[in-house]
C-alpha cells in the first residue's frame, strides 16, 4: 500500500509500506552483496559494490516488480500514478521486508536466488552494463579536457500536479542533451545519457567540441595575458617573463650585462 492512499488505522496510524520498505532495503543490500560476492570470486571491492548498486536501484527493483506482477497489486491515488518507476521499486522492497518478516533471511534469500536472480536477472551482464551516465560523462570530460555544466533549465508540474524537472548539459558552452525527471538526479542523468549517446555518434558535434576548445582555451590565455600585462612584467631577450620583484634576483647570479634596451616595461 503506497504512502499516497492516505489509509489511516482506528488509532489514526497511517497505513502503508514505508516501514517495510526501509527493512526490505537493508534485507535487499545484504543478500544481493552475499550472493554478487560468491558469484565474482576475487573481484575487488568497489566492482561488487557498482554491481550491487546496478541490482538495488530504483530502476531495476521497478522492473522486477513489473515482471512478478506486483505492480498490479499495489495501491495508491491517482495522482501519483506517474510515479511508477520509483513507486513499483519501493514496493518491491516492502515485499523482501515482508518475507523476511515471516520466513526469515534464508527463506528470502532462497527466494531471491531461485526467483529472481534465476529468472530475471544475469549478473555477468548486470556488472558490465553502464548505468551512472553523470560519472561516465563526467570521467570523459575530464579525460578530454573540456567542461561540462549541468543546469536545471526549467521546473514545472505534470497533468497530475507532481513536479518535474529539465536539465540540459552544456559542454565547453555547446547544448549536448536534455532530459526530464521527477528529480534533479533523474533529470540529469537523463541529460547526460543523450550527451554520451550524441558524443558517441555524432562525429560533427565532437569536432565542433574541439573547435569551440580551442577557441576558448586561446581566449583565456589571452585575458591572462592581460592580466600578467596591468600588474607589470620583464621581458628578457630569451622571452622568459619574470615580476618585476624578481629583476633584483638576476644580479645575483651576474646577469647585470642584460642591456636595459632589451627589456620592456609594461
């Protein structure tokens, strides 16, 4: 019973899974990191901690619910229809809590192994599929040396009165994708999917990146230049710009034969 049916008890006690959504969370994280660790013998930790992730996420739970059936036994308005993909999820947890409760962490984890992991889920695939695309965005840039920003363009609300948000991605100042969410995280990693997806296959919009790169990195060493320029430098015969703090210095190791000709103040 989702928390949006606003069901309340004799005693005015709201009605609804949140409680055992919490159990089912913590019962969910210890049996898929027992079975991911058996399954990938000697595998270091953070990669059985991103597969684990990938299996507990709203994402799949929500999909595993659909595939067993129980999203159609779920209950909650109208209005939070929309929310399926977090709602289904959240139940599936409620329900790990709820065997747990009465059967207790062997018999859901038997239930897990021979139910869902046997039926519906493959984990060699599972721990090489790509889910954090922010990361992945985020890893490329830095690798390429570009910036990347995300901004939240717009806040709005559906058909059904819940907020919505719209991120775009904008790399070295260039539009690279758009997406919407029910959440800031949703929106941008929805964003960034599309960025990494037109990056991949659009070999116009890289060069563009490139382009766009040079032109900026040349116009920020030009205003550096500047500002070097308005607080006052030595040019020496060899090029080398020194503060004019500095120009004591060259007497020390016999540089006085310099001529004052070849330098310039600025």
């Amino acid at each position: 019973m989702h928390k949006s049916t606003s069901i309340r008890s004799e005693k005015g006690r709201p009605l609804n899974n949140e409680r055992l959504e919490f159990l089912g969370d913590a019962i969910l994280d210890a049996i898929v990191g027992d079975i991911v660790y058996k399954h990938f013998e000697g595998r270091r930790e953070g990669f059985l901690t991103n597969t684990r992730s990938k299996i507990v996420q709203r994402e799949t739970l929500n999909k595993l619910a659909v595939e067993i059936g129980l999203d159609k036994l779920v209950k909650y308005s109208t209005r939070s229809s929309s929310h399926n993909s977090y709602m289904y999820g959240n139940a599936f947890e409620a329900f790990i809590g709820a065997i747990y409760l009465d059967q207790g962490y062997e018999r859901c984890k038997r239930f897990m192994e021979e139910k869902i992991f046997k039926n519906y889920i493959d984990l060699d695939k599972m721990s090489r599929k790509e889910v954090n695309f922010k990361s992945k965005l985020i890893e490329w840039s830095q690798k390429s040396k570009v910036e990347v920003s995300f901004e939240l363009i717009e806040q709005f609300l559906d058909e059904d009165y819940n907020p919505m948000f719209h991120t775009e991605i904008r790399i070295e100042g260039i539009s690279a994708g758009k997406g919407t969410g029910y959440s800031k995280k949703e929106s941008q990693q929805n964003a960034a999917q599309a960025a990494l997806k037109k990056i991949k296959n659009d070999a116009a919009f890289k060069e563009q990146i490139e382009a766009t790169k040079a032109q900026n990195h040349q116009q920020e060493n030009t205003e550096e230049a500047e500002e070097i320029m308005e607080d006052g430098i030595v040019l020496l015969k060899n090029e080398k710009l020194l503060p004019l703090n500095e120009t004591k210095k060259l007497n020390i190791f016999g540089w006085e034969s310099i001529n004052p000709a070849a330098r310039r103040i600025f």
